[in-house]
C-alpha cells in the first residue's frame, strides 16, 4: 500500500529533504555499489528518524540493557559466590586447625607462639588463606603472618567463639576489609581454652571475581554484536518496506490514504498477481459499475467488457488505452507492480475521456481563434496603405477561419476621407482558397440593396449570420444571376461585418465559406466581428494617414513651380519624388534674371510632414524676393540664413514649433553671354557637371554652413561652362540612404550620369533609374539644365566716352543694330531709353560707361557705370529740370532695374520683342 501511494502520487507525508531528495540518494547509492548502500542503509535506521530507524536503536537499547543485566548479575554472582566459598573455607581451614592433636598442648606451653607460628603459616600456605590467628582466651595473638602483630590483640569478636560457639565474620582488620571464621579451642572438659581464626581479605575475594570479569564482558559483547547485526538486518527490510518514512509520516499517509485514493476523478484498481481484484476506489466503481463485493473476486467475474477483463487480468503495461465500457470511452493506463521487486500484480487508472474530448475540442477551437486574434494584431496594419491593409486582413483569415473574404470600401475612404455614405463602394480586397470564384473583383463599385446582408449591415453597423445563404432571398435579390453562381460554386454560408471606427462605417468585410461543410456559428460571429474591429482601427489609421498625407503632398506641390518660366539661356528637366513615409521639404526654382541670367536654386529642409512642407515655401517665397533684388549668390544665401535665423527666434518660444536649422540651399547663376556660372551653397551636397564630351565631374564649390546657424560667411565659385553642358543640381535623398553614406551614393551618380543620354529629359530618367529605391525614405528633387549661349549676332556693346556729345552716336550704332536684327519697330523707343540711361551714366555714373544691347526673347538694354549710386524713380515737379529720365525709360520699357557688380553697377531696362 505504501509503494501505491507513491506511485500514484498521493499527497502523502514525506520525510525531509522531500521525494526528490530520496531519489537522489537512491540514485547514489546504485552508483556507488550494494555495500555503499547496506551502510547507507544502516545510517539512515541509526539515525532514529524512521520507523526502522527507531525499531533499530529500540532493540539495540533492549539487548544492551540485557546484556549490561546479565553481565552486572553475574559479577554479582560471582562475588557472592566468592564470598560464601571464602567463608566456607575460612571456617574449615579454622575449625581443622583448632581440632588438629597437639593445639591445646601448644596453647600450654611456655612459648606457644614458637609451636604455634610454623604450623600456622604452613597451613596459611596450604589452604590459600591469608591468615590464620591463634590467640589465647584474652585474644592476645599467638600467631600471624605479620610477626608484628604477634603479642597484640586480636581484631574481631572472640565473645561467642569464648562460649563455645563458631563465628564467621567481615571486619576491618590489621590486613584490611576480610572474612574471617573463629573456632574455639576446647580442652577435653569442654572448656575454652583459646581461638583460632582463620580469613581470607576482600581483594583476593574480588579478584576472583575480577578474573572472570572479562569472560563475562567478551560474552556480553558478541552477544551485542549479533543483537546488533540481527536488528540491522531487520531494520534494513523494514527501512526498504516503509521508504524511510518517520511513524508521523506513516500515521499521516495511512490517514490520508483513503481520502486521497478516493477523491481522485480517476479510476485506481490494483489487481494482484492471480488476477484477483485487491483494491478499488470510489471513481473506478462509478466508471465501471462495480458490485459491492468486488474486492477478492477474479476480474473476469466483475461483469467487465472482455477485452478490458483481459488486459486487467494480463497485467501488461498499457498507457492511454481506449476501452469502451457502456456509454463510456475510458483511457486506461496499467503498470505491473513486480518491476522494482515489489509484489506480482498491477495498478490501472481509468479516465472518463469522453468529456475531455469534448472539452479537448472546445479548447483547441479557442486556442486557435487566440491565434488568429494574435495574428491579425501582428500582421494587419504594417503599411499605412488603405487597400494593403484590406489585402492584409484578406490574407490572414483565409483559409484559417474562412474559405472566402471580401473588403467593400466606401470611395471616400479610399482617397482619406471620411465616409457619407452616399458614395458606392468600391472592392479593396478578395482573398480565398481559389480565384474562379463568381464574387465581385477587385475595382468593381458595388451598391448594395437593403435587404442583403451587406446592406442590412451597412444600416444597422450590426455584424450579420447567414448561415444557409441559398436560403437568404434578399441576398438573392442584389444580383440573381451572380447570387445562383456563388451558390452553384458550393459557397453556402455568409457572414458580414461593418468595419467601424467609433461612429464611422468604413465599409463591410464579408467571410465566404465553401470548403467546410459546417456553416458559421454564434461563436464565429463573435470571432469575426472581433477579427474585423482589430482590422478596422488599422484601416482607420491608413485612411487617416492618407488623408494628411494627400493633404501634405497637396500643400508641398502647391508651393513648388507649377510650371518653368520662359527662357533661353537653359535647357530645364526636372523631376519631384515625395517620400514613401511623408511629404518633406525638398524644393527648387528656375529664376529668370536681367540681362538674359537664370538662377537655379534646389533646397532641403530636414524632415517630414505639413511643418517641413510649409518651412519650404517660406523659404522659397523668400529666394523670390531676394532674386527681385539682384543679388550675387553668396549675399542671397547669407540674407536667407538671417532670415531662418529670425524665424527659429520666434518660433523659440512656441513649443511645438520646430526650428528650422538643418535647410540647406545651392544658388547658382548662369550667364549665357559670357557662358559662366557663380554658385554657392549652404551645406548642400556638390553639383554635378556633365561636360559636352560626357565627361562628368562635381565642381569644388565651398560648402557652407546650413542655413539658421549663422555667424560664417558663404563663398562663391565662378565656373566657366562650354554650351551643351550639363549641371545637374540635386537634394541629399538622391545620393543618401541607411545603407550607404555619400560618397558611395556620389560615385554611383557618377556612374548614372556618364551613361545619360544628352537631353536633361533623359538624364533625369537615367539619373532615377539608377538610384531611386522602390520605396524612397526621403523626398528626391532632381534640376538638369543644359547650357545655352547669346552668339555674337546677339550681342551688341559699346565703350562711350564720358561726354554728353556721345549719346548722339550711341543712338545711330543702336539704329543700325536694330535694323541689322529686323527691329526697325523698336528703334525709337531704344533710342530714348539708352538716350536717357547714358546721359545719366555720364552725368551720375563715373568716367567709365559701357553700354550691351542684348536679343533674347525680350530687347534687352544695359548701361555699365563705375558708380555704386543708385538711381530712384520719382515724381518731378514743373519747375525741375531734371528726374523726368527714369519715370521717361520706366513708361516705356516693360521691365527696368538695377543691378551692382565688383566695379560698380547696371541699368537695364528690357522691352518685348514684337
């Protein structure tokens, strides 16, 4: 019974060091050999813990206590034996004396103790006494084995053996603690006439004892030693029948014993080694319809099913055996009880699995909803795309939980906005385990009627089960051709489920099965409406993403160039690439500048969204206004980092503005008179410069601060570019990424460049091609300009002397020039324009004056003086008589300014062509 519980995992008491514990000893001492384990053994009964153990030390303490018993008893006895013997002999050896023929001639004689002393000491020595004393009726002593005690008188009670009578006695005498025996001398008249005593002292009476002493302690030890040995061994068997477990720890199991056999929900049946049936418990007779006496009878007699009787009478190990027995499917496990040398029979257990199938069942179909939950947590919304993200829960729920799904958007939330329900929808998904099935494609815009289930779902933002679709007529009535096809391709159960985001119906899901033969459930409902509302708050979040980010992209495109302006001096391609992940701030410009200049300006402001967005435009609203002002690179540049400056100081103090540190900008300005181009920049990557022959190169331009951190200047560089060439200005997205740093991305638009073809259209082509990535994690902007220049027959210029009379012959060359150009039409009007600026250069302007007549797509007019004056236009009065010039040249000219140079500064004024 006790290896039963232990089996059988019984809550039953346990020594300690606990059951893991005792296998480990168990296991140590199989290591270490039977002798290592007969002594472990015996330390544990020793220990007095166990019931062994204290059965052990219990008949030990008995035998001992006997042993010590017998062995005192017997010292005991043998003293006393000694001491009767002592007596005895003492009394003879006296009594012989005192009867030997001559002792009381002795006693008269004049010296007796000269008779007496030989005899007596001979006798003494004969007899192995220790003394024999002669004394006369006054006990003085005659004779002694001392010679000095000779003459003294004797120690003891001589009173009766005076009177006649024999006396044995113990005393303290001259020779230390003694027996002796006096025996008086009598004369033949019966009177005494003196004693004999003769004794034998304590010591040599215990010595005897004392020489059989370790004769009888040898005795007591072996018989120790096989008490000892004998209770080991039986300390030992009962230590291996009780486990070592202590008498509270066998008290406490026994007492639990029936409570736990009999409150486990399973079966326990232990079958002896005939097949007789020893014990039963309460689960087994319930599961197996026991009779009341079934303990003792053979298990074939109980009534069982044949093949359980059988495998319980066998005895065979089985483990998770299924045996019908009535209404019930039990799965048996059998162990034999005989393996470690306990006794022939077996243990079975019985478990009713028939509701554990069931409850089996039920949690495995929970289990798997859990991870179809736990999926669409991990895999629906990992882009921020509306119709991935519908693609997304299509794929996830086929075929797991059904065999079709389909995804209805309204229109709206497509684009990013919010639904009206009014617009159709539009089929964003269609997922299943075949693609010939007849359900609306992807793309097809649907209306759905009121009374099928989409539309039922659509008005009541409810989830509906149609369990039995060809049963459903609304359904039928959306579309009766298409309704029979779905219904002829085997689908026959339909659940549909609004994608809600709070109070927003986004669309309706709709979960197809075919394949299964079992139609949807309560259950799936509930699973299905969860799925989707786990998908409707990613689609959700797509849509509002879409929405600001359509918005974003909106705003950013509104401030770029809508279109390029007209001009003659460059050849413009570009190209724009938001980023995949938000708008940013990348921009550029095409600026038509006086004298038949263009300035290209390309930007990038660090970050993302409607902030960077609206940071560009500020930006180049004011590059536009600076270029009014005809300023050289470097100066723009360093108006435009005082500008951004200024806004992050007022943007400083509101925290959830962010500054503006970081913009970077490339100004450059092309001359196709003399074919130069002055650049700077403003921690902005290089150019790049593709020369006619198709060599490419990136121009050392001084790279500058970003614009914001203030405190350096700017630098310039003056290239000198042949017509036909190409400069390629360019944002940091194109040439950077996670994965390489800018050098690598120079040298592979290096490569890309060198392959291009000659128009700037197919170098921007090319150029993306080759570095754009399939999904670019920042904005790309790209300004190809190929060179163009003014031939001579489109230049006119002259030196004039600094005197008044030389206006009249710079109106007569200008004459001529017009009509050389087939602009007789315009000659008037130069002439008045360039009468008026020269004047003013010679009166105002210095001694140096240079006059330039350009034909571009306008008639061009440019004064150079060496004066750093500026003229203004104003009102003259009737009295003045001059300032009547300017306002004269800004009447008739369409355009006028004033740009300054190194030496001094230009008046140009241009005029269309007609």
């Amino acid at each position: 019974m006790v290896r039963l519980m232990g089996r059988s995992g019984a809550r039953s008491p346990r020594r300690p060091g606990g059951p893991h514990v005792r296998h480990r000893q168990d296991a140590d001492r199989s290591r270490r050999g039977p002798d290592a384990g007969h002594a472990s053994a015996l330390r544990s009964a020793l220990s007095g813990r166990s019931v062994a153990g204290q059965v052990f030390v219990m008949n030990v303490v008995i035998v001992l206590l006997l042993v010590v018993a017998a062995a005192v008893a017997l010292v005991l006895q043998v003293r006393h034996d000694s001491t009767v013997e002592a007596r005895n002999r003492s009394l003879s050896v006296a009594a012989s004396f005192a009867h030997s023929p001559g002792i009381r001639e002795a006693l008269r004689a004049p010296d007796p103790t000269a008779v007496l002393q030989p005899r007596a000491e001979a006798v003494r020595k004969a007899t192995d006494v220790d003394f024999v004393v002669v004394t006369n009726t006054a006990g003085i002593r005659y004779t002694h084995p001392k010679s000095n005690r000779i003459g003294k008188e004797f120690v003891g009670n001589i009173g009766p053996a005076l009177a006649g009578k024999t006396v044995t006695e113990e005393i303290d005498g001259t020779l230390g603690r003694l027996v002796q025996a006096i025996v008086p001398v009598k004369a033949p008249d019966g009177t005494v006439v003196g004693t004999v005593s003769a004794g034998i002292t304590t010591e040599n009476v215990g010595g005897v004892a004392d020489r059989q002493l370790p004769l009888v302690l040898g005795a007591a030890a072996v018989g120790l030693a096989l008490a000892t040995g004998g209770t080991a061994l039986v300390s030992r068997r009962l230590l291996r029948q009780t486990h070592g477990l202590g008498p509270h720890e066998m008290t406490r199991m026994y007492e639990h014993h029936d409570a736990v056999l009999h409150s486990v929900r399973e079966g326990v049946l232990i079958v002896g080694g005939e097949g007789r049936l020893l014990l039963s418990n309460d689960e087994a007779r319930r599961l197996l319809d026991l009779p009341a006496d079934a303990e003792g009878r053979p298990v074939g007699a109980l009534g069982l099913p044949s093949d359980l009787a059988e495998l319980l009478a066998s005895g065979q190990a089985a483990t998770d055996e299924v045996h019908l027995v009535k209404d019930r499917l039990l799965a048996i496990n059998q162990r034999p009880t005989d393996v470690r040398g306990g006794p022939a029979g077996s243990v079975a257990t019985f478990r009713d699995s028939t509701e554990l199938r069931a409850l089996s069942g039920r949690a495995e179909t929970a289990r798997e909803r859990l991870d179809i939950l736990y999926a669409a947590g991990v895999g629906i919304g990992t882009s921020l795309d509306v119709t991935r993200t519908a693609e997304e829960l299509g794929e996830l729920a086929v075929p797991r939980f059904a065999d079709y799904v389909t995804v209805d958007l309204f229109d709206t939330v497509l684009a990013g906005g919010q639904p009206d329900g009014l617009t159709p929808l539009r089929r964003a998904a269609l997922s299943g385990v075949r693609e010939d099935v007849p359900l609306y494609p992807v793309g097809r815009r649907i209306r759905y009627v009121a009374s099928s289930p989409q539309g039922r779902t659509l008005q009541t933002a409810r989830p509906v089960l149609e369990p039995r679709l060809g049963e459903a007529p609304g359904w039928q009535a959306q579309d009766y051709e298409r309704s029979a096809q779905v219904v002829e391709y085997g689908v026959h159960s339909l659940i549909t489920v609004p994608l809600r985001a709070g109070t927003l119906v986004l669309g309706v899901v709709s979960l197809w099965r075919s394949v299964k033969p079992e139609p949807f459930d309560e259950d799936e409902l509930a699973l299905a409406e969860e799925l989707v509302a786990r998908a409707a708050v990613s689609i959700d979040n797509a849509r509002r993403y879409t929405r600001e980010h359509s918005m974003a992209v909106t705003l950013q495109r509104s401030l770029l160039p809508r279109r390029l302006p007209d001009q003659n001096a460059l050849d413009v391609a570009y190209r724009y690439l938001p980023a995949q992940a938000g708008v940013g701030g990348d921009w550029f410009d095409v600026l038509p500048l006086s004298g038949a200049r263009v300035a290209l300006v390309v930007g990038d402001v660090v970050g993302h969204g409607l902030h960077a967005a609206a940071t560009m435009g500020r930006l180049r609203t004011a590059v536009h206004n600076f270029t009014a002002l005809d300023l050289p690179p470097d100066e723009l540049l360093g108006l435009l980092d005082e500008l951004v400056g200024r806004i992050d100081q007022d943007e400083a103090a509101d925290d959830t503005a962010a500054p503006v540190t970081g913009a970077t900008c490339l100004y450059a300005i092309y001359d196709p008179v003399d074919g130069t181009c002055v650049l700077a920049r403003a921690g902005h990557p290089p150019p790049a410069l593709i020369r006619p022959d198709g060599t490419v190169e990136f121009p050392e331009v001084p790279a500058g601060p970003p614009l914001g951190l203030g405190g350096l200047p700017f630098e310039t560089t003056e290239l000198r570019l042949d017509e036909g060439s190409r400069l390629v200005l360019y944002t940091d997205g194109l040439v950077e990424d996670r994965e390489h740093d800018i050098d690598v991305g120079l040298e592979q638009l290096r490569r890309a460049l060198e392959t291009a073809g000659e128009t700037p259209e197919e170098t921007c082509r090319t150029v993306l091609d080759a570095r754009l990535p399939d999904r670019p994690g920042d904005d790309i902007a790209l300004l190809v300009a190929r060179t163009r220049t003014l031939g001579p027959d489109q230049v006119a210029e002259w030196d004039v002397p600094n005197d008044p009379a030389a206006v009249a012959e710079v109106r007569s060359r200008v004459t001529r020039r017009l009509t050389e150009w087939g602009l007789d039409e315009s000659a008037f009007t130069t002439e008045l324009i360039l009468s008026e600026l020269v004047t003013n250069a010679i009166r105002y302007g210095g001694e140096t004056v240079h006059v330039r007549v350009l034909r571009d797509r306008s008639l061009i007019c440019e004064v150079f003086d060496s004066s750093s004056t500026s003229p203004h236009l104003r009102y003259a009065a009737m009295t003045d008589e001059g300032g009547r010039g300017l306002f004269l040249v800004a009447q008739l000219a369409e355009r006028w300014g004033t740009r300054y140079t190194p030496t001094g500064k230009v008046i140009w004024a241009e005029q269309p062509i007609p």
